[in-house]
C-alpha cells in the first residue's frame, strides 16, 4: 500500500483539476448563483529537464502541464458574462503550485495550458433540468472503509509529517514528491520512502546522506508512536548510488523537473492512499463537477457513512460501504447502498444506528458540493 | 463493477501509450538487438466536437490525443540511427485507430500529438546495466484474482460479444465505445450498458430504439449462457430522453468526437474489468517499458499465477495473488510474494504445487516482454 | 530578387492559411449564401527531423504545422449549423500536402494542428453589417505594378519550370523547395538556385551531380528564352560541401522535414516575387477574408490594374499602383489611387484610357472574391 | 507608409524572437565564450479573449506565444552545460513582456510556450567551420536608405511619442498597440493613428473622446515640428462608432488580448517603418543569429552605410544601398554592394567618401553581433 506525496507529478495533476473545479464553481456562484455543468477531471503533466546538482542547478525545460475538460462557458447566449475559464485554469493553478512548491519558479520552471470546452449537450441538459435535488450524471460507483490499519495510518502520517512544515522548517532539504510505501510480510513492516532532495539546499553528499537519515528517523519516530512497539525498517532513495553519482536530486522538490511525467486519478483514492487489497475505484475524483457527479461525491459519502459508524458505534472494528448510482436519477437515491461492518456484539441496534447515519450522509448528499469548495473531504 | 470497451476515450489511451511501446520495443530489438529504456505511459485525449443526427453528421472539431513520456532516442551519441519516435507515435496511432474505429476517419476528426523526451539519467542508468536479469525499475505492486465470478464473466464478455465482427456484422449500428456495469443486489442482478450509436448507420429514432433492444437481447443472450438461469435485468442507454430528443448517438462510435475526455490507467485493470472490491492497482500497465516496469509485468504475473493455480488445481476455488518488487533488485525477486486461495481440501500438496507454479512464472519474467509484443496479455 | 517555391515552408505556410479561407469561404456560401467573416493569415510550421541519406531516409520527428486566426463558428446562436473550422483545418491541409508534395507521407510526417477563435466584436460588426458593397476592414496599401523585367520573368518561370509535372516526371529527383535568386551586377545575370534534391530518387553523389547540371541547364534554358543572349551564370546548391558529405538532400522535398521553420507572409508577395527596389506591402494576401480585407483584395487589383494598362495602351512600358483604403468605407472608394506610368508618346488620351481601366477594375472589387475561390489569382 | 507599435501584435512577436536571440547569445558567450548558431525568427500568437469595458474588465482567454526555431542545445556532447533554452524563452520573454505591457498580468493573460530544435547539420556545420570571420549562412538580400521624408519622420517619430514615458505618464489611458499610417495625396497628407484604450484608465465613452482628442493633438504638436507648416489631418480610432458602442478598448493595451494575431516579420522593416514605395526585403531580421544571418546584418549594414554617407557628406541628399551574400562566402565578402545617390554638386570626391564608408561598415560586419546584443540597432 502506498501514498503519493504532495509534490508527486500524479498528485500535482489531481489538485491542478481539483483545485480549477473550485474556483469555476466559485465563479459560477458568485456570478449565477448556483454550479453549472464542468468536468475537468483530466490533466496530464510532461515533465521538464533539469540539471540539479549538489549546491545548485537550475530547470532547463519547463514542465508543461495541460488542463483537459469542459465547462459551461455561455449561459444563455449572454457573452458579457462569460466565464473566465482560461483565466482561472492559468493563475490560479500557478497559484497554488507557487504556495506548494517554494523552489518551483511559477513563472519559468513550468508552463501551464489547457483545452477546456464545452460539454454535450446530453450531460448539460441532465444538469441543467434539476432543480431541487440533483441528479446522478452517470451509474458510477463509490467505495469507502473504516478504520485504517496500523500499517495504512503510518504510511499516510508519514508523508504528512515530512510535509508538514515544522519537518520542512528544520530540514529544508525535504522536496515536497514523496513516496511512502508500505508492506507487511508476517510480521514484518517494511516502509520504503523516496523523496526528492531539494539541490540548493544540500550542499554535498554528506548532507543528503545525512538527511537521508533524518527522514529515516523521522519515520521511525512516528512508527513508534502507532506500531506500539511492531518491528519496522524504513529504507530511503533507494534507487541511490553513490559511487556511480546517483542521487535523487531536484532543484524544485518534484520529480517532474526531469522526466517523471503524471496524469489525474493515477494516485492516491479519496482517503489518500492506494491500498490494492482494500475496495478502491477507478474514478477520479479530483475536477469532477461536486454537484452531479457521483464519481465524486458517492466516493466522499461512502467514506463519511463508514468514518461516522466507527466513530459512534464502538462495538464496531471496521466498515465498508458501497453505493452505486442509477445515472439520471436523484443523488439521494442510489440503486445499491451496501454495508459491511465487522462488530463484537449483537447486531440489532446497531442496523438501525447504521441506517439512521446512511440516512443522514444520503440527505446531505444535496449540499455535499460546499465541503468540496471549502477543501473539507480529502480527495486524492 | 464495469468494463469499459474498445472504443471508450480512457481505452482509447491505454492502447495508444501500449501500441507505441510496443513499436518502439520491435525497432530497438530490431536496432539495437535489445529493448531501450522508455515508459509512455500517459497520454491524455481532449473530446472533439460532432454534430451526429439520425442518418449522418459529422466531427466538426477533431479530437486531439497527447501521448506523453520519454524513450532512449540516440545510443552512444550515434545521431545516424536515432529512433524514429515521433513517427511511430503519430502513424502508428492513425494505423490502429483506422482499424478499431471504421466510422472515425483518422486523416480528419482526430489529432495525434506527442510530447516524448529522453528519460533521467537515474532510471536510464537502472535499466542500461542490467545485463542478465532485469532490475525492477521502482517499488511496485502488482495483483491478480481467478477465477472471475459469473457476474464478471458476464460484463466482460458482454462488451466482448457487442464489439465482436459478428455482431458488428449484423448490427453496423452498434458503435465501438461501450461500457457496461454490473451490480448484484441480494440475488438481483443488474447490467447497464452505455452503448455509442453510429449516426450515419440509424436513420430515425424506431431504429435507434430497435438497435437498443437487439443490444439488450444480445446481452440477455449471454447472461443466459453464463448464469444458469440465474435473474438478471438489462438496461441500455439509460440517460436517453427521446422526449426531448436526447439519444447516444456518435458519428464516429466513440463518444470522444463530442466532450468526453480520456486518460491512460483510468479505465480497465489488467484482467479487463474494473472491480471495487477485488484486489486492484493503480498501476497503468499501458505504456511502460515491458522489460524493467514491474508496474506492468508484476500485475500480469500475479493473474497468471492464479489462473495457473485454477486450470491446474482443481481444489482450489479461489486465488489471488499480491507481489511487491524492490527497486534496484532482479525482477525475479520480489521482496513479497503473496498467495491467497480457498481450497475445498486439505493443502499439503497443495503448497507445493502452488510454489511451482509461482516458480515457474517468476523465472519466465525475464523474457515476459516477449508477451507484451506478441499482444498475448490483456493490459487494459 | 527571389522567388519561393512550392515547397519552401513560408509558401506551405501561405497556402495553408489560403487554402483555409477558400474552404471556409466555400463553406459559408453553401450553407448561408455568404461569406462570413474570418481571418486566417497566421500560421507557422515547425520544422521536422530527418535522416534524409542517399537511396533513402525518413522523417523520424513529424513536421508541425499550426494554424491560426479566427472565423465566424456560430450564427445567430444556432449551433446545429456551427462551421467545422476544425475539420476543413485538418482535412483539406493534408489533401492539398499530399497532392503537392507528392514524397511527404501526410499520414506521418506531419501533424495539422490549429488555434482559430471567434473574432472580435468590431471586424465582425464591420463586416455583417454591410449588405451591397462591402465596408474596407482596416485602412491598408495595396501596390503593384507591370510588367516584369526580364531578370523577374527568368526568376519566376525558372521555378514554375523546375515546379512543372514535365519537368518532375523526367527528373523525379527534383523536390518541390526551390528557392531561385536572381542578381543583376552591371550586365552580369546570376541566378542561384537552392533545391531539395529527393533522398529516395538519388541513388548517390555521382545522380546528385547529374541532377544539379540538369537543374542549372534547365535554368540556362529558359535563360536563353528570355534574356536574348544576355549573359547569365547559375549556381546550383551552393552551400553543397561534397568532401564534408553535405548534400542538399531531403527525403520529402521540403527543407521543413530538418529543421526549417515557415510563417504566413515571410515569402513571395502577390506577384509571385520578392523584390526589395519595386514597390512592395507587407500584408500577406493568404488566408484574409476575401469579401473586406483590403490588405489581400487590393494588391490583386493594383495588380491588375497595371497588367491592364500593360496590355491595352502599347505606348506604356511601365506602370505601378498604390491604393490606400480607408477603413468603414466601401471598398469602392479607395482614399488614394496613385499610377505611375512609364510611356512613350503624349498623355492626353492616355489618362482617360487608364481612368476607364482604373474604374473597371474598381467596380468588380465587390465580387473579386470569386476569382480567389477559383484561384484565380496569384497571391504568394 | 506606416509604422506599428510597441504592443502590436506582429511586433511583440519580432520582439519575441529578437530577446530569444539576444538571451541565447550571452548565455553562449557565457558559456562558451562564442555565439553558438540559432534561428528563433519565427513566432506566432494566437490572440485571446477578453471583456473589457469602460472602468474595467479582464481577458478571459490568455493569449498563447508561440516561438518556434532551432539552437544548438549540447555542445561536444557534454549534456552537464546543455543550453536551457526553454527556461530562457518562457521567463526572459515574460520579463519584457512585464515592462513593456504594465496592464497586461504575466500570469494570467498569456501563455507562452516554444518549439524550438536542434538546426540541421548543413547550417551548423556551416556556421562552425568559421573562426575569423564567419561565413554568410545563405545567399541573401539587405537593404537600407537615408534620410527619411518628413512624413517617414511624422510617422515614426508620432509612434515613438505616443509610446513615450511622458505621454504614458500624463495620459495613462494611452495604450502601447499603436498602429499609425500616414498618406500623402499630392499636398494633402494625413495620419490614421488606430490607439488602444487602457480599459481600466477610462471610466466613459466621455473620458475616451477626450483621450482620442488628446491623441490627435499630440500628433498634429509633432506634425507642427516636423512638417513646416505642411498641411495634416489626423484620424483616430476611425472605427470607432460610439452609436453602436464600439470603440477601440482594450484591458491590457494590445489588441492581442481579444482576437488579434501576431507573426515575426509581418511588422516594420529594420527602419522601424513599412514603406511599399522604398526598398525593403522581406527577411524578419528579428531572431536570427547575429554573427552569420546576413539576413539580419546585412540589413542593418546597408541602412548603416546609408546614415553615414547622409550625416557625412552634406553633398548627398538621399542615399540607398543593396547588398547581397553569398551562402558560404565570408560575410565581409558580398557578391553584390550597390549604392545610389543623389547629390547636388559633381561626384569625384564622393565616391571615393562613399567608399571610404562602404569598406569601414564591411570591415565591421564580424563583431556587428555586438551592437545586436546591446540593442543598438532597430530591427523592427
């Protein structure tokens, strides 16, 4: 099981949709009062050429990123409101990147384009026509589970403390793409972490062996604090090869400086990880309209159902929910809503706990859209 | 659970990143005697614009397809036999598409574009010293399950059927961009088919609604053969509303020509079928490197191992299979290897057969690719 | 002086955007019997990679030809009858490729692509508005003048020659980039010629020579035609390095395939002649709307004034034009209409002889679009 | 005749490809300590969209630059000092863009991205071979002539006002897409000035008719200056049709914002002006290689050769001078140097003056590369 890291060119790619499908909705509020139909759910990112080296180096090439999808653009054959689709996709994403990536130079390391157009009709008209309760744009599928294992917490919290600024304050060094794998053979938990080492910052290959450590110990730290005392080893970079001048060196933090490409939905799932035994789907979340498309929403309501049972129902040690939509019909009314819980008790009140909260998730589907644009529900 | 068909804009990707490695794999053998490092593995595709009606239309704007990745173009500095990368990218992809699409006229409603550098040093070097054996070329997992359920059987082959000659044959109407989704609820079972008509192959709204019903009595055909009698419902095209004259109708049989977007890895797993809740990776076979990528070659050995296990030992019921490579290592030593079955008898013998079997597959990684170029294995 | 032949990258360049606004034009008068506005005369082509070596070769990274400008899409909001800018773009490109350069795979070597927008509120409002005699689009110059010297003649037939299919069909060597100069030093004539010879068709260095004397003795030939008996020399290919191995060989015909980069109005203007001491504007003809872009329709009528004078008043040797249009006027009422003319006898019935060719070809202004539908006209 | 400015289309384009050029060649002489060979002179944009209105506005769809070209990347294969020639063209060309356009926002308005390739063996062999003095790089034509008329003066000098620190200062609705044409009609001569409104600077229609007047005053102050009491009229913004609500606004000063298009080469002439009536070449001068591109230098040679003969020998009132290379002949060598005059007094001292002139401006031509870097020379 693993976790894409922050600065990982797949996960650049899901926050560049996310983030575009934000701020159309936002514009559309702000400029319509309610959402209209986008899709920007895909996005790919050819990676640059750099010459990163130990005190220094410099992008040679540019990343290219191109936002793919549609949005409405006209509303009414009124042009003078025309959403700044362009606009958006190209500030905002140099935005976010520049607040993410310190050392990416917004305005020479990477170039930002798009092919953004509108949608069919078909799809439009299915959003357009409801008024009340939105309507599912597809028959999609959402999974989710509950609680994370031991060995899936310390995977995800790795990555979050070596991105976590008081890591990044104390070791500049840290780029931001980091990988944390994990397996567990018997008893044993290995994690395997790649981290791009930031080149300016490390001025030899002392330092990044030495930093190598820290990010070693870092780990180990924070197994200690969830393994309960598990055997665990946590390996580094190591596709590293010092007497051949390997390292991984980068002078922006993200791997996609020097030829690691990405794309949307390649990454993490709507908890943050990839995890190939537990249920997962395909759908990407990230840029998907958080309206209609319950390619994204059902992942999010399938997560909070299981989150809110282990949560208030102690009796029980793990959930998993999956609902399926019936394209063309109210959100609130999934073909499929099924639950599995595993409990130490007697099951009679806890069905209708459950019930109550799928009750309670489903109602809330209608609104789920604001969590969304207030970046409540992780999504990649 | 679902399966997207062959003319589906995500599979439309996977097979563009997967044609080109394998053309640029047969001239490096042929060149070079080996196949060079290259992994091209994304590609994203931007939906064109059409106008289809009952009886004709047509793609006024072109789909644009972006392959992106890195290939070793030039060996030793030998400028004189650098690979011929951008012409295989853009004719071969005109070539396969021309066959897969009979409707989509390659010269006009499509664009094919690339974006495909030299590789980093780092994973260049990996590959280019391992003579021998192969060293993985990251930490990766791959996954695989036997047999399929019978409500897998017959998702898969129910697009197989619809996108077969013979149907095709019977019913030119039928267009090549297909998905279908099956749910089991209790005992119910239900499969929805999305299915792209040809424009110009359906002159009104009476033979678009026949079409749908020979489609549903097609699909109903081969529930019959599969599930023993067993309820099932079939429901096609179900985002219709002849009312307000909205049909899934295409000129070409993809949906791509009018807004729908594609990427590699977002659609069908390594067995054909996406299946929340069986084991899954997020790896995109499509594209990679077969020789070092054990993103790709993992995911295929672990299926091949358990339907192995399943055609050979009758005792078993059920086997999945989970492999972990480790960066820098031979292909042939996975850090994990795991195999879980249902037996209905005792394991003593078992074991051992199953240890054969994986032994046997594991060594055959080292000429796997062999299969790659020979189309043999299912990617997607 | 100079000339650009058919298969230098600024001409294909040219006839790209020329050939578009035909299409288009074309288009608009089918479906609304008008031509609506558009403007197309951008367009730049990004040369390709080769390995071009004698008896063979191939283009191994595909020309890229981008055109740009805007044009009508959408009339009157209705958008089941949106122009298929996109398709005419790739389509008739590759048609018209393919015919011209009969050794460029279109399917391979070159990839179409296009950036064309809506235009902007003004020129669209200028241009929809007029009903009988079309309003200028910009206060623009046109010039021309009559008749060729006999060095301009030698220059431009030179090529038309080496360009004819007799020509090719006995020397199939001869690709379609020529570029022929011509310099006049006191009574010394020197044309160089610089022509793609085919890879494929020349089997060695020895045809290449062979081919090089044909192309200076076909020159030489037409020289003797013309320039009775004046002294001329020719040099063909001169840049050639035959101990460095550096031949002027291209597998296509064009210099575009290796390297060499084209734009819209950096060739011939609409004599077919590039000539720095005669009078010359800077608009390029090539893809401007034919019905008010007077930056196009009055240097084919300043032209054609002056071959009129040129043909009906013998006592005229030579004759040049300026014409000033004022923008939101007819396209009528030129604001300056200057001729200068060279004769030989008194002027009296001369002036009103040039008034009533001058007022001839002025009132056919408004339908002088039909002669570039038919290609009638020269324009690069 | 006419002159485009600062923020024209076609000339941020020339501009574009000239700052490449002139970026490319310090870092060679960084680098290497010698001008490596490169041919940026082409450059395409694709105008964008936007809505501006008086008060205010934005533009919706960034404008995409496009610069297309060769230079050498990797020198004697040493790919640790590879040119980083994407980082050059994407940040340089913001920089400028950012000090010359101060209402148009780097990050969002535009989108600039390149092309750019190795160049083909034959010129770059060419052009390396050369240690003294370089070699012509094709047989090319360069022209020049001096003094300008008063209404060539009127013409450039108005432009240059306009776009002036001073008249920007006072009048900030001024806006640097600036296009003005002059015409003289036997006495009559009158000036078409087409002006961008800064959107955001003017608050009504009110304040834009005052601005347009100021603008004609401004022109008509330096008419007064320079034309001695000559007749003018002056014309601003004359499609302007305030009943229909057009006037000429944009929000960042170019028209490039909203649908105008843009190429290198299709703007002034390396005088600054477009002049049909007076020498001119078609050859962009703007980013070609300084050192080799006779192209480029052999323009600014010839208009050198023609200043210096005006400002030197009183004698002479009007001077202009053709040179034409030779492709592989050192660059000091031209085939053809022709100059014509006219002078008032008897010609034997002239002569050998102008010869005098001639030789010193040839013997110039190795390190004209200089006055190039240092933007000494006007070049569109």
């Amino acid at each position: 099981m693993e976790r894409k890291g922050l600065g990982h060119p797949d996960v650049l790619c899901d926050r560049a949709s996310e983030e575009l499908s934000i701020k159309l909705s936002e514009w559309y509020l702000d400029t319509f009062g309610r959402i209209m139909h986008h899709n920007v759910d895909k996005c790919v990112l050819s990676g640059g050429q750099s010459n990163a080296r130990f005190g220094g180096g410099e992008v040679i090439e540019p990343i290219y990123l191109l936002l793919v999808g549609r949005a409405v653009g006209i509303v009414n054959n009124d042009r003078s409101s025309q959403a700044p689709i362009g606009k958006l996709a190209v500030r905002h994403t140099k935005r976010w990147l520049a607040d993410t990536l310190p050392n990416l130079d917004v305005d020479s390391d990477i170039i930002v384009d798009y092919k953004i157009r509108c949608g069919s009709t078909d799809l439009v008209g299915n959003f357009e026509e409801n008024v009340d309760i939105p309507r599912s744009n597809d028959t999609s599928i959402g999974v989710g589970y509950a609680p994370f294992t031991d060995l899936e917490r310390l995977v995800y919290e790795s990555e979050i403390l070596l991105n976590s600024r008081k890591v990044k304050y104390r070791y500049p060094e840290i780029g931001e793409d980091i990988k944390v794998m994990g397996v567990r053979c018997n008893n044993n938990i290995n994690l395997t972490v790649a981290n791009a080492i930031i080149s300016g910052e490390c001025a030899d290959a002392s330092e990044y062996l030495t930093v190598k450590d820290e990010i070693k110990e870092i780990v180990l730290g924070k197994a200690d604090d969830i393994l309960n005392g598990k055997e665990v080893t946590v390996d580094v970079n190591t596709a590293d090869d010092p007497e051949a001048g390997i390292y991984y060196l980068t002078c922006t933090g993200t791997s996609a400086e020097h030829g690691d490409d990405g794309q949307v939905g390649r990454g993490n799932r709507t908890n943050g990880l990839i995890t190939p035994k537990r249920p997962m789907t395909l759908e990407a979340a990230a840029g998907k309209n958080p309206v209609s498309h319950v390619g994204k929403t059902y992942n999010i309501a399938a997560r909070r159902i299981c989150n809110k049972i282990i949560d208030e129902l102690p009796e029980v040690t793990d959930a998993s929910c999956l609902m399926v939509s019936k394209i063309g019909k109210p959100i609130t009314e999934p073909q499929i809503m099924e639950i599995e819980i595993h409990a130490e008790n007697s099951r009679a009140e806890i069905t209708s706990s459950i019930e109550s909260i799928v009750e309670e998730i489903i109602q809330e589907l209608p609104v789920i859209w604001k969590g969304f644009l207030n970046r409540q529900y992780e999504l990649y």
